[in-house]
C-alpha cells in the first residue's frame, strides 16, 4: 500500500511492514466478511486495488472507533449509573416475560412445526437451487412487509428464509403477548409495547451482514458506506441525538420559521409573535394561536408552501403565536398552573393591544389540553366571553384511550426520569427519544438503514429539522401532567383540579369549539380526542382529518393530499360518526375558516396596531425571536 518509512532505519521499516500487513489483512477480513453474503456464479480473484481499498475502509473504522472511545473514555458509566440498578431491570423483565407463552412446551413445538412448514414452502418457490433468481421472477412470499419490499429480498433463498423467518416470529410473539394472561391491564399493555419495540429492533434489515441492500452497496464501495455511516453514528453519539435531516440546511427566519412578523410581548415563559397582515382588511376578532411547549412553534410555519400561520394571515386573519421558552434552570418550579395563566396573559395582551372583546384561540396537543383548562378557569370566573371560539388541533382531555405514551408512567419509569432531570428539568432530547420510539420502526430504524447502514446523505426535509429541534422540559410540570392527567384522568372529573387556586369543571365551558383529530394519530388517537365532545356545555364541530399527528393538522389546501370526515348528525361515539361521515378530498382548513367566519364576519381595516412595528409600535424584536433559537 506504499507506507513510506526510513530506508537507513530497519526499525522504521519493520514497524511500517507490520502496519501496512494488519491493515492488508482488515481489509481481507471486511472483505470476506460481505463478498460470501452475495454470491455470484463464480467469484473472480481479489483486485490488488480492491484490498487496497477495503483496508483504507478497515482503517478509517477502526480509527474512529478508537477515537470516539478515548473521546468518551469515563463518561459511560455514570451515566449508566444515573438510571438505576440494572438489576431493577432484570426483574422488571422478568414479571413480564416469566409469564411469557413461548416458555411452555407445547408453544416451541408449534413454533417449530410452524417454521418448518415456513421453510419448506418458501424453498419450494427456488426448486431447490441456491442461485439467485433474476428481479422480473421473484417469487410472492407468504408473508409481505414494506421493510422488505425491494425484490433483492426475494432475490436469493437465505434472504428470503431470513425475512420470512423474522416475519413468523414477530408474528408469533405478538400473538403471545396478547394471550399473557395474570398482568394488570397496564402491564399487558407494556408488555405488548416491548415486545413491538423488541422485535422492531431485531429485524434483519437493521443489520449489515443480514441485508442484502447494505451488503450489495458496502461492495460496490468497498467498504466506504459502512465509514459514512460510522461517521453519522459517532456524530448521533456525542450530540446524544438520532439526526433526521441535515442540520446545515435550514436557518430560522430565513428559510424556515420565516413568516414576516414582530415580538410584541413576552414574559420569562413565552414570547408573543404578532404576524404583518397580507390583505387590505382583517377580520375584527384576531387568532392566538397556542403551540405545544415540547416543540417548536413552527411546527406552524416550516415554510411558505405549508405553513398554517402563512395560510392563516392570506385568510383575513390577525394572527398572534406564543413562542414558548425552553425549560432552564430558572424555570425548575413552573408548574401546570403557569402555563394556564400564560395562555390567559397572551389572550389579555392582545385583547388590549387590538381593543378588542375576545379572541379566537387554538391550542395544539398538550397547548390544547391546557386551553381546555384555560376556558374552564376563565367559565369559573365568569370570564368565559374573552375567548369567541376554540379550536383544538389534536388535543386530549379525557385519558382513558391516550395511546401508547401511557407506557411510560408507571412509577418505576417515572423514577427512572426523574434520575435524568438536571437543573429543574428534563433533557428535550429524551423526549424526542421517547417519541421515536412510539414509532421506531420508521424513526429509529429507517434511519440506522439508510445513514449508518447504507452511508446515505441526510435529506433536506424541513419537517424533520423541526422534529429534532428539541425543547427542555420543567420536570415539576411533567410529572405533575403524567401523573395526574395521563395515569390519574382527573382533568375530566370535576373540581379534581385547581389551577391557581380555582377548581375547574369542562362541563362549564360553552364557548363554541372546533375539534380536529388525526385518524392515524398515535400520540393523541381520535378516539381519545373525541372524548373532548362528552365534557362540554357549548356547541361543538368534530372533523377527523387523514393522517396522524403532524400531516393530519400541517396539510395545506394547495397539497392536494388526504382527505378529511364530517357527521352533521349527533354521534354519541366515534364509531357513530366514523359510520355516517361524510369524507371530503383535501384540507379542512378552509372548512375551519369557514367556521370562523360565520362566528363573526365583521372585519376592520389592516392598520394601526393591526400592524406590528408601525408607526408608533414599538417591537421587541422581529419573528421568529429569540426564545426559538434557545438551546
């Protein structure tokens, strides 16, 4: 490979010789490692540039890998230790999987006859011959994932035993997991989380001598897309974050979170963004809008072609959004109560600032169930008239059917939190984690394939930068909504809850509400956001939109995409309405903004205060802010 060494210093040469010999022959190892794992029909001898190559591969590795471990050399085990006695682990696994039917006799038997009758029939489709088949005459599988879709998989008889197998015991073990019976409710339901996250982890395509994708391309490059991959794996580790898309691609308020507006107001909590108005008059009752504090506000307003807030201001609207702060050290004892009483301060401040009576509001997934209790607190007041109509994007009151976040607060897992809460509050990044998990398969697993695997490149995908932008959290507010909220469903029960001192009661609320939900959302299901409908004294509209979370609220009319459901009936449950909707093709929101404006039509000219930064207007600063921009 040409090391260069003193030709007068037999040393040098002799220390040169056995480095260049270790690297030649990591190099044959990395690549007899994956040349065998795809077999053609007769193997030529191995190019001297080839080995030259794989051993650079080999090198590069094996240097990063040191590195990184000289880097991180007495870091690991306390952080290990900051979550406890693994032994608490251990049990823990054990009360579940003790119990576990795979133990019994008669279960691995069948198992076993079942996974012969799998191989015999899937060996059937290649007649016997270890070759592979060519792409136009794959065989049709027993069993179909979209993880295993590319025909590559079907290519050649060890793949498809291999993906085949994996699908029969994924398969096997849910159905188990389903018929574990002694568990209390929450515990089978854990159960049934673990083993969906377990078997999502162990697929064959999360492993580079198990895919034929990641093995075809690590030898077309000789290695060099296991080094990409090893790089964004290191780069994952020491920031602590899986990485979506590319982190230098996008720049708030210039390509993303750039709505033109002004910060009118802020308190330590939240900053105020007031949007300039597009159109010559607006509608006379202006919008705040109340995103979630476990993101990002621009959620809203990733970008011109899909931006809610953009779409909002070209309707007549004068649009206000609170910029929630990240949670530090000087916001360790903010509680429920101070996010309730900040969504009440930016209703009053525009109110003031506008001079007018109410005010629309939307409150996005948690901002949602905390704009519930705000109208309940504001009807116990006698103050309910501030706010003219509400709408929830996603939002739960009732927790009953909250999903799969219910698999993180048993007391144990709180605990465990707890013991990774620095300064008040907890790390954004381990919520992000958790979330990811709801989904690992296409948030976890998608990504180790197609960066640390296959060594490709991070998209430019806006939605995805947002999705990693994480935010702190107070941990005194977290606990108190996991417990009480999420286990406890005490929002619900009357005069359970006080916030600032008040009870609240949703039966009380009568302002008019618009309830969206997300026929795919698996954070806030539609079963569990249509519970909202059975706790409110006013009138109400209920759309199921398509999609989940995110695409079911961020879908611009222009898109084109999903479709949404309407029930002008009265559905006493979500299957009622489910069964006598009326699915529309498109976006609902100009279905919203149609509900705003037979509230109030009224509008009034776009100037004045209606203005942020005009004349005589003072700004603090332009949108999208400061608090945004908060690590």
């Amino acid at each position: 490979m040409g090391t260069k060494a003193n030709g007068n210093n037999p040393a040098a040469i002799e220390d040169a010789n056995v480095i260049e010999d270790l690297m030649r022959k990591q190099g044959e190892a990395l690549q007899a490692l994956f040349t065998p794992l795809m077999p053609t029909t007769q193997s030529p001898p191995p190019d001297p540039a080839d080995l030259q190559h794989w051993a650079m591969s080999a090198a590069k590795l094996q240097k990063m890998w040191l590195d990184f471990g000289a880097e991180q050399a007495g870091r690991i085990e306390p952080m290990l230790a900051q979550l406890g006695n693994p032994s608490a682990w251990n049990t823990w696994a054990g009360e579940w999987f003790g119990q576990f039917p795979l133990a019994r006799p008669e279960a691995q038997k069948k198992l076993w006859d079942d996974s012969v009758a799998l191989w015999t029939s899937v060996l059937g489709h290649y007649t016997g011959t270890t070759s592979p088949v060519p792409a136009d005459q794959v065989p049709d599988l027993p069993r179909h994932d979209r993880r295993f879709a590319d025909p590559k998989w079907r290519e050649q008889p060890v793949f498809a035993l291999i993906h085949q197998t994996y699908l029969l015991l994924s398969e096997r073990l849910r159905a188990m997991a389903d018929d574990v019976s002694g568990l209390p409710p929450e515990k089978a339901e854990q159960l049934r989380f673990a083993v969906r996250v377990i078997t999502e982890a162990l697929s064959p395509a999360n492993f580079p001598t198990t895919n034929p994708l990641v093995i075809e391309r690590t030898l077309a490059t000789r290695g060099e897309n296991l080094v990409r991959g090893v790089e964004h794996l290191l780069t994952d580790l020491r920031k602590g974050q899986l990485t979506h898309a590319r982190q230098d691609a996008f720049v708030l308020g210039e390509n993303i979170a750039a709505t033109p507006g002004k910060v009118v107001y802020e308190t330590p909590l939240f900053q105020l963004i007031q949007y300039s108005p597009t159109t010559e008059r607006v509608l006379g009752v202006p919008l705040v809008i109340f995103p979630p504090w476990i993101n990002r506000f621009y959620i809203l307003d990733l970008n011109p072609q899909n931006s809610f807030i953009r779409w909002a201001v070209a309707q007549g609207l004068s649009v206000f959004v609170v910029s929630w702060h990240s949670g530090d050290a000087s916001m360790a004892d903010v509680a429920w109560d101070d996010y309730v009483l900040g969504q009440i301060a930016a209703i009053d401040h525009v109110r003031a600032r506008l001079n007018v009576p109410a005010v629309h509001a939307i409150g996005y997934c948690v901002a949602g169930t905390t704009l519930a209790a705000t109208l309940a607190l504001l009807a116990r007041r006698g103050e309910a008239d501030k706010v003219a109509t509400a709408t929830f994007f996603t939002a739960q009151v009732d927790f009953e059917k909250a999903g799969d976040l219910k698999n993180f607060i048993d007391d144990g897992q709180l605990r465990t939190m707890e013991k990774l809460v620095t300064d008040g509050c907890l790390d954004g990044r381990y919520m992000a984690a958790t979330f990811n998990m709801l989904r690992s398969s296409d948030l976890v697993w998608n990504y180790v394939v197609n960066n640390y695997l296959m060594g490709e490149d991070y998209p430019a995908f806006d939605l995805l930068y947002w999705n990693g932008d994480t935010t702190n959290l107070p941990f005194k507010w977290l606990r108190a909504y996991l417990t009480e909220l999420y286990r406890d469903n005490r929002l619900v029960v009357p005069d359970s809850l006080t916030i600032d001192g008040t009870p609240i009661d949703l039966h009380r609320i009568a302002t008019p509400c618009y309830i969206q939900a997300g026929r795919l959302d698996h954070i806030a299901p539609a079963e569990s956001v249509w519970k909202l409908t059975r706790h409110l004294a006013g009138p109400w509209k209920f759309v199921v939109a398509g999609s989940g979370h995110i695409a079911g609220v961020v879908n611009p009319p222009q898109s084109g995409k999903y479709q949404y459901w309407l029930n002008p009936g009265d559905p006493q449950t979500l299957d009622q309405f489910l069964a006598d909707a009326q699915e529309t093709k498109g976006s609902w929101w100009p279905d919203w903004i149609a509900w705003i404006r037979a509230h109030d039509a009224a509008e009034v000219p776009a100037k004045g205060r209606r203005v942020p930064g005009g004349r005589g207007d003072k700004p603090i600063e332009d949108a999208p802010g400061r608090y945004v921009k908060q690590r």
